[in-house]
C-alpha cells in the first residue's frame, strides 16, 4: 500500500475545515461582545498617543480558509456572515450601542474588520 | 458636569432604547437558533466617553503622584539619613541595615495602557532601574555599599558598612 499526504490534503481536510470554522465563530462571537477591560487598554493608548482619527480599538482578524466547509469560496465579509448570519451593518449597530457617547469608524481590509475610534 | 450628565442622560436613553429593541431581537431569535449563538441581548453601553475620560485622569494623576514619591524619595535630607544612619550606628553597624523604603502600588492600567508590575512601573515611571539608584545613595555616603531588594510592592534600600 503507498499513499502520500501532501500540506492541501490536510487543510483541505473537512474535519479541519470545520475545527478551524467553529474556532473563528468563538472569534467573531467575542467579537461582538467585546468587555470594558478590553476596550480600556487601546483606548489608553488612543488618549496617550494623542487621541488620533480611525484609531482601531477591537479588530476581528481572521485568515481565510481557501474554501468552506459547505465548499463555497468567501471574502471576508461574506466569511463574517457565514459565520454568524450577521453583516456589518450589525456590528456597526451593536458597537454603536456599546459605545454609545463614542465617535466611531471601521476599517475593513481582507483579512480584518475593526472598530476604530475619533476624536468627539 | 453639565456635559457629563447630558452623557450619562444620553447613554441611559441609548440604554433604554436598546432594551426595547431588544425584545424585538428576542422574538426573531425565537424564529432562527443559529441567530441566537450570536444575541446581542442585555450589551447596554460598557464605556462612555466620560468614564473613560475620569478612568484615564485618575491613572494619569496617580502616575505623576508616583513620580513625585519616588523623585522625594531618591533625595532624603541630610537631616533624616543622618538620624537613620546613628541609630545603624547604635547598634553596632548590623549589615546589611534596612535605611530606606517605599511601597508603590501600581494602577491597574498605565496611561499608556500597559499593565504593568512594581518593578516595571518603577522603570515607567523613572526611566531607571532599581540598582540604578544604589549609586546615587552611596553618592550621599562615601565609603558605604548600598544593595536594594524589592518584593510585590516594595523596594528596599540597605547599607553595608565595608
């Protein structure tokens, strides 16, 4: 019998597919909700640093699989609704509420969404 | 004051309105399970810009309260060492003889917002290491060694008599 596993084999693999699918949903689950204590140190560090524009306080960052585990290939805000059934029009809404007296902004690149923070 | 409470009056209207939405949230969630992994249910406000605001000055002002301790400390009047060094004195010249301490305890979070232990405030705070100070003490006293040991919270200076 010979057979060879190569690197794609494994990551291709259904099994890690879905390991690495439920970990980024715990991911993006805290992304969601994120704490005070979390939040308190980059806002230090905006304040400190001179409480710059688009300063980002809470970022989800997540590397993409090549495909899902229902086989469909995504960026990563089609990812992020995979994952949780939300777009960031929620986030946006749920970060508004969170940080209601907060002038904020978000920053979307392709592997990362972040709440960032402004000047009031 | 009158900017914070116009905040804080902000915040419970945020507060209030999000609750009622949140009902509506609750009776889709009834609808669709997969939703519900991901509620938003019960996340009022968790930072305002005025908490952070006094959160921030209270570290701020208790690093420069730090700062002056610690710059009073590294420069004791002649009139006190003298008093510590007699009784050292006294007793015979026990060594190594505790004449100096402060405890210092760090806030929870830096200005910069870096959390940081006794010994890594101090050097935040001061640009210096513990040691770096032993020799500013044996400047004060020619011919004595001077070593420091420190705990959680505590920094302890004491003298040698060679």
């Amino acid at each position: 019998m010979s057979y060879t596993i190569t690197l794609n084999d494994l990551v291709n693999n259904s099994n890690v597919v879905a390991v690495k699918e439920s970990g980024d949903r715990a991911s993006a689950r805290l992304f969601l909700n994120p704490s005070r204590d979390e939040v308190l140190k980059p806002l230090h560090q905006w304040i400190s640093s001179g409480s710059h524009e688009n300063y980002p306080i809470h970022t989800l960052q997540l590397a993409l699989p090549s495909t899902c585990s229902d086989s469909v290939q995504r960026n990563f805000p089609e990812y992020f609704t995979f994952l949780t059934n939300y777009g960031y029009e929620h986030v946006e809404s749920t970060m508004t509420v969170k940080f209601s007296t907060f002038n904020l902004s978000y920053l979307s690149t392709i592997s990362s969404f972040s709440v960032c923070v402004n000047p009031n | 004051m009158a900017g914070n409470l116009n905040e804080s009056m902000q915040a419970m209207r945020s507060t209030s309105l999000f609750y009622a939405n949140s009902t509506m949230v609750g009776q889709r969630l009834m609808a669709n399970t997969t939703i519900s992994r991901f509620s938003t249910i019960m996340n009022p406000v968790i930072l305002t810009v005025g908490e952070l605001s006094t959160i921030y000055s209270i570290n701020f002002l208790k690093e420069s309260q730090d700062r002056a301790i610690i710059n009073s400390f590294y420069a004791p009047t002649k009139e006190s060492l003298t008093e510590t060094l007699s009784t050292w004195a006294s007793l015979g010249f026990p060594n190594p003889y505790p004449f100096c301490k402060f405890t210092m305890n760090p806030p929870e979070l830096c200005s910069d917002g870096v959390k940081r232990d006794f010994f890594h405030y101090f050097r935040y705070l001061t640009g210096k290491k513990f040691e770096d100070y032993n020799a500013t003490f044996e400047a004060l006293m020619p011919g004595f060694v001077v070593i420091h040991h420190h705990t959680e919270n505590t920094l302890t200076y004491f003298v040698i008599k060679p």
